[in-house]
C-alpha cells in the first residue's frame, strides 16, 4: 500500500511539473509584424505584453484575458481583464471603426469627439459622445459600465483620472509600429478582447496576403533606379515635418513602388525641416502627396497663395501633386488596419503618375472606384 501511495505520488508530481513547465504557446499562430505586442496562451488565460515604444526593452503593460467566470492564476503585475468586454470606450474613432469591421458594434459604449468621425458607418451607430479624447467624462463612463477604456499613450503619462475609477485601461500602442502590417497585426489582440480572436485573426491573414500581393505587383512593374522620387506633406507654421526614413510612411511609400526622398534618415517618427532644407532635397522630387484637413479642396492657387517658394518644387510646376482632405475620406478611421487599401492607394498615385509621363498626360487621374488620393486642381 505504501509503494503504491509512493507511486501515485510521484505520478501527480511529475503531472503537476509539466503542466508548470509548459511553454507559453502563441496565439493563433506567431505575430510575425508587431514589434511592441506579444500574445501567448497560458493555462486558462491569454497573456499579452505591450512593450514600452519608447524603450523597446521595458515592458509598458501587460495583460491576462480572463474568460467570464474564471479565475486562473496570472503573474503578479498583471492587469485582469475579463473577456469579452462588454461595453468599450475607445479614445480614438480608429479602433471604434475595427470593432465595427470584427462584428463588435454592440461593445461600443460609444465614442470621443464624435463631431470628428467621417466615416459614413460610424456616423450611422449614432453612438454616445463622451467628449474628448485627452480628457473623456468620467462619470458618464460609469454610469454606461464602461469595463474597458482604450487609450493611445504618450511618453510616460498614463490615464490616470480613469484608472482611479476602477476601470481597466487598454495601450492602444499600435500607432507607434514601424510598418503598416506591424499596425494591423494589433487586431489580433483587440479582437480577443471582445471576443472576436478567430475573426480578427482571419481578417488580418486577409489583409497581410492583399498587401503582399501589391508589394509583389510594385516590386516587379519597374527597376528601382525608374520608380518615382516622393516627397509628403507640406510646412505648418514654417516648419515642415517629414516622416522619418524608418517610419511607417516611408515603408508603404517603398512597397508601392516608390523612392521616398528621405529614405536614408534613421527616425522612425516625424523629423523638423526648414523650407530651404526641403528645396535642397525635394526640388527634383517626382510626386508630392499630402493629407490636409479642410472644409474645401486644396487647388494650387491655394498652395501657392500660402507660401510662393512652393512653386520652385518641380512636382508643383508639373502639376503632379496629389491630396487627401481626411475632413471627407475616412482616411485614419479606414486604413489604419486595412493596410492592403492604403498600399493600393498609394500604388494608385504612382501607377498613375508613371503612365501620365510615358503617355505626357494621357493617363487617367485614378483607377480607384473610392480614392484616398486625388490630383490637386
């Protein structure tokens, strides 16, 4: 009787070692894009890590998906959320616009500065404003039960009025990524959030094989010495920021088939630069594409009333430029984690653009049956 007692002994211990031991196995297939989100799963939970964007090796949150009416040991520090959530409040109209592509409309407890949505299907929800993003009501959001506020962080500050309300708050870090695909693969983690894994999972394997299948398209149409030179934006105030040549600009610009002038910079975020500075880089530029936020349609009248020395960029006297009003295209609410469209509507500027100089005007201003970007008038 004793041996036997031994053995069963022994048995349950070696149980117990492996179920302890096993290694943490990755959600629905590795995140091979996201470098500031981890997603694995654990007995009982799904753990996900969001990395510090400002200092990739210090981890900025992290998280145990906790099924309703559970109670599986997490590591200490975590923060428990139980899923699905069942009445969101995101501070931005980007991921209140992916709840609706995941089929999640009826977690939206409503939206921040709801004057702002463009997009004709968020604008039909008819959801609750809870006023601004920076500073949301709070006591609005615990009489709706709010069980989850999404935030967008900056540098160390923290939500920190909500948090003493007792309601979870999610990192939306997703806007920091470096690549369109890296964004979009962020859904994967929202969509387990309200209990939309396995479609959201779908629909970025969809989205990743759409933009694979552009890129392809761009990188084989042209040699690279051939493809269009680009330049982006435009200055504010005498001052006129570019995307760094690591940003996420400067990579969708590459995989469409174009040579961003600032290529060679090593900053992934926004980059200060004087007009003189951009005469010197971009006068020879081929295509200049920029969004502006307006009740009217930029012309180039208007360009070069704001500032004359515009004129000096061949783009401009070429008439080569190219626009998107974000006031009327659901341009931050639509492509964000549709990066395939993004990817077609920049592929779009430059496919048309390289027609127009081999036919010496001859080309279509667009292709697109719903265009990001137009030509300037």
């Amino acid at each position: 009787m004793k041996t036997w007692l031994c053995v069963a002994w022994a048995a349950v211990c070696c149980l117990w070692l492996c179920v302890a031991c096993a290694p943490a196995v990755e959600t629905g297939g590795r995140l091979r894009h996201a470098r500031l989100l981890r997603l694995e799963t654990r007995g009982g939970y799904e753990l996900a890590t969001v990395l510090d964007p400002w200092d990739s090796t210090a981890v900025r949150a992290q998280y145990a998906l906790v099924p309703r009416g559970t109670a599986p040991d997490v590591p200490s520090g975590c923060t428990v959320i139980e899923v699905p959530c069942r009445r969101v409040l995101p501070q931005s109209t980007v991921h209140a616009a992916l709840l609706l592509r995941l089929g999640a409309a009826d977690c939206l407890a409503g939206i921040c500065e709801a004057r702002f949505v463009v997009s004709p299907r968020l604008q039909r929800e008819r959801l609750a404003d809870f006023g601004t993003g920076v500073a949301p009501d709070v006591e609005r959001m615990k009489t709706a039960g709010v069980d989850a506020w999404w935030y967008a962080p900056f540098a160390n500050e923290r939500p920190t009025v909500v948090e003493r309300l007792g309601i979870p708050t999610i990192c939306c870090a997703d806007y920091m990524e470096s690549t369109p695909l890296g964004r979009a693969e962020w859904m994967r983690f929202y969509g387990r959030l309200v209990g939309r894994g396995a479609t959201a999972d779908s629909l970025f394997k969809a989205e990743e094989n759409a933009y694979r299948e552009v890129q392809q398209t761009a990188k084989t149409s042209q040699p690279k010495q051939k493809r269009p030179l680009v330049m982006v934006d435009r200055a504010e105030h005498g001052t006129w920021y570019v995307p760094g040549g690591q940003s996420y600009v400067a990579r969708v610009i590459a995989d469409a088939g174009g040579r961003y002038v600032w290529a060679d910079d090593v900053h992934a975020g926004s980059v200060p630069m004087e007009l003189e500075r951009m005469l010197q880089r971009c006068a020879d530029a081929d295509v200049w594409v920029m969004k502006y936020a307006a009740p009217h349609e930029l012309t180039y009248e208007m360009l070069q009333r704001e500032q004359p020395l515009y004129t000096r960029f061949r783009a401009f006297r070429q008439r080569r430029v190219w626009g998107c009003n974000t006031l009327r295209c659901a341009y931050y609410e639509e492509t964000p984690f549709a990066p395939s469209l993004l990817l077609r509507a920049w592929r779009n500027v430059l496919t048309t653009e390289r027609k127009r100089a081999e036919n010496a005007g001859g080309a279509k201003d667009t292709d697109e049956q719903e265009p990001r970007f137009t030509p300037l008038r």
